[in-house]
C-alpha cells in the first residue's frame, strides 16, 4: 500500500513539474516573439529574467547588468561576396560580468535544457574565468616580453637591431608586414597558449558548479542539445567527413590536448560518468 502511494505521489510531482516547464517554455517563447529588442528585461521576459536571476543568486554572484540575445548567423563581405558565417551558440559572460544568450538556442531548446546552458555562463560568472584568463595572458604577455629583454641584454644578443635592420632592409611592404606579424606571434604565442590551458582546466569545474545550481541532467542535456542545433545549422564538409574516416580529428585532439578546449562530447561524457557516480551512491 505504501509503495503504490509513493508512485502515486511521484507520478504525480513529475507530471506537475512537467506542466510547470511546459508552460514556462510556452511564456518564454510569447515574451520573445513580443518583443524585438535583444536586450532583456524585467518587464520585457520576466520567465527569462527571473531563471538568470534564480540562479545567480544560487551562486552568489551579482545578477547581471546587462543580459542580451544574439543571433546566430550573421553575413560578412568578403572580396566583394556575401558569406553566411554561424556563431557558436551558446551562452556566456564577458570580462565585464555581462550576460549573452544566443537566440536560437532561447527558441529551440527545452526549459531544462536553456537552464543547464544558461548555469554554465553563470558558472563562469561564479569562477571569474573571463578574468582569470585574461589576466594570466597578460601576465603571461608581460612576463614574456620581460624575459627576452633580460635575455637580450644579458646575453647581448642585438635582437632589436637585427629586427629593426630586417625591417629596413625590406622593400617590400609585405616582407615588412611579414616581419611585424612574426615578432607579434612569438611574443604573444606564450600569452595564449598559457590562457587556454588555463580555460580548459577550469571548464570541467565550471561543468561541476553548473549541475549544482541546477542538476547535472540538465546540463549534460543542454550540451547536448547545443551539438545538434549546431549539426542542424552548419553543414559538415567533405574534408571533414573524410578527416573523421581518417581517426584525424582524434589524432590532432590528442596531440593538442593540453592546450585545447574538452569538445562537446568530453564534457557530457564526464557529466554522464558522474551521473553514473551519483547513481551508485544513491
């Protein structure tokens, strides 16, 4: 008797809830037919505001000043030519705590799943990692460019000389633009390298912080979700295909695996591993 009324009971609470993101689906998909201006508000998409809201304040961050929709095709001209380019669709933070939602992703994907995607961006928000990986590089810059004026004048190698009568000696605009962009590399090169490391380690922590503000299904669905719109919208070429007959892609993954970001499909599949961790503990 007990046991028929606890599914009862349950069956009732999933069906509830069920109702409850159908209809927050629904009234999220009216306010952003209603209203044109990427930028949200309060008065404007209070379903959308008040989730971003809920779980800011579950991370203890600020809430977002600004919080804005962007498209995820957009046309640039090139050599006189018109070319669809798609975005990355997604949501995220900037350096400057702001927060930006793609918009098919608000008009494609289900409750849960815009919540898991959204408790990333505000995962990231809590981690600070916008920040932290700017710093770093620039720290990175500096302690760069410190080093090889050290080295230069310790060892007095001449560098700038050799760089500056190279750079004269070039007729040639694009021998001179050459060298410019090959100093700028190398200098840079470390910065950049040193910040994606950087964001890469973070992200599984920022995975893990985005199941606590919400559940770690939704998130793991949400990146789902996000690898089949983007399937939906950017057709695979040909040499891509072929790559991926070739074991290419695994082969170049592996090899810059310390300094490359988890693909879509690393991070559900440490999402799934501790669901499965969760489970035998349950």
């Amino acid at each position: 008797m007990i046991k028929k009324t606890l599914i009862v009971l349950l069956g009732l609470s999933i069906n509830a809830f069920a109702h409850s993101s159908f209809e927050k689906i629904h009234a999220l998909r009216n306010e952003l037919a209603s209203h044109n201006n990427p930028h949200l508000t309060q008065e404007t998409h209070p379903t959308i505001y008040t989730m971003v809201q809920e779980l800011s304040t579950k991370a203890n961050v600020p809430m977002p000043r600004y919080i804005s929709l962007f498209n995820a095709e957009y046309t640039v001209i090139i050599d006189g030519n018109s070319r669809r380019m798609v975005r990355d669709m997604e949501a995220y933070v900037d350096v400057l705590g702001d927060l930006y939602i793609c918009y098919e992703v608000l008009a494609n994907l289900s409750y849960e799943e815009i919540e898991g995607v959204i408790a990333i961006a505000i995962a990231e928000k809590a981690e600070n990692r916008a920040a932290k990986v700017t710093l770093t590089g620039v720290g990175a810059f500096g302690l760069t460019c410190a080093s090889v004026y050290g080295l230069n004048n310790y060892y007095d190698l001449g560098l700038g000389s050799k760089v500056m009568s190279s750079y004269k000696a070039s007729h040639c605009r694009q021998d001179r633009d050459d060298i410019v962009k090959t100093v700028v590399v190398a200098l840079t090169l470390p910065a950049i390298i040193t910040a994606c490391v950087l964001s890469s380690n973070l992200q599984k922590e920022i995975d893990f912080k985005a199941a606590e503000l919400t559940d770690i299904k939704s998130v793991r669905n949400g990146l789902k979700a996000l690898r089949k719109l983007k399937d939906s919208y950017v057709k695979e070429s040909a040499l891509s295909r072929i790559a991926t007959m070739l074991n290419l892609k695994t082969i170049v993954n592996t090899v810059l695996y310390p300094v490359r970001s988890y693909t879509s499909e690393e991070r559900i599949d440490y999402l799934d591993r501790e669901l499965e961790r969760q489970a035998r503990l349950a």
